[in-house]
C-alpha cells in the first residue's frame, strides 16, 4: 500500500510539473508576440524581418519598380510627377472603360496627359508584363 502511494505521489508530482511548463511555455510564447516576414532574395538568400523594416523594404522595392498603370490605384497613379489625384481618377476610370491593358498612346488620349508629361512619367511607370516604358 505504501507503494501505491509512493507510485500516486509520483505521477501527480510528474503531472504537476508538466503543467507548470507548459504554462509556462504559453506565457512565454505570449510574451515574445511579434510578426516576422520573409523577404525572399535571390540565390534562395531569404532574411526573416520585423514589420516596420517589411514594410520599409517593400516601400524602397515599390519605388524601384515603378507605378503598374493597369492595377495602381490613386495614390499609387499620384506619386508619378504631373499626376495629381483629378488625373490619377480619370486614368483608373479610362482603364475599367476599355477593359484591356493601357499602353502609352491610351495615355495620351486621357484629358490632362499630353506628349510632355508621358515622357516625364515614362521612365516610372510599367506594364501588367513586368517590365517599365523606356
């Protein structure tokens, strides 16, 4: 009988002490709350970020690229030089008009875009197809 006691005791202390650390494993993990994100580089070089540098990164990587003129929105349409919000609607209400790609001379026949802001705006902006109009 004092054996089952001694098996009893054991298994409650055993128990006991599982639960204390997972508790304690919860507070922790709790504690440590904080979103990463991964920045994939090239040559599979991926680096593992807080939200402010992500954010950051992506801000730098957006203004290297250029603005999409297919599926940018006002603001994006009115970071571009000569472009204020008026001209960035009347693009984005073009667009959804002709329903297909927007190419440089469909630039031109919106009110306001003329041959002198097309060519200041054409180094920054890019087509649906990746790649940016020289």
């Amino acid at each position: 009988m004092d054996r089952d006691k001694k098996v009893d005791t054991f298994m409650f202390v055993l128990c006991f002490s599982l639960f204390l650390a997972s508790i304690s494993m919860v507070i922790r993990d709790n504690a440590c709350e904080e979103e990463l994100f991964i920045i994939r580089g090239k040559a599979g070089r991926d680096r593992v970020c807080d939200k402010e540098r992500f954010l950051s990164y992506a801000e730098s990587y957006r203004k290297k690229m250029g603005v999409n003129i297919n599926s940018a929105g006002v603001e994006d349409l009115s970071s571009l030089p000569g472009i204020g919000p008026a001209i960035a609607k009347r693009i984005i209400a073009y667009r959804e008009r002709k329903g297909g790609s927007m190419s440089l001379e469909d630039l031109g026949k919106i009110k306001g875009i003329g041959p002198a802001k097309i060519r200041m705006i054409s180094e920054k902006i890019e087509y649906d197809r990746g790649t940016v109009f020289q």
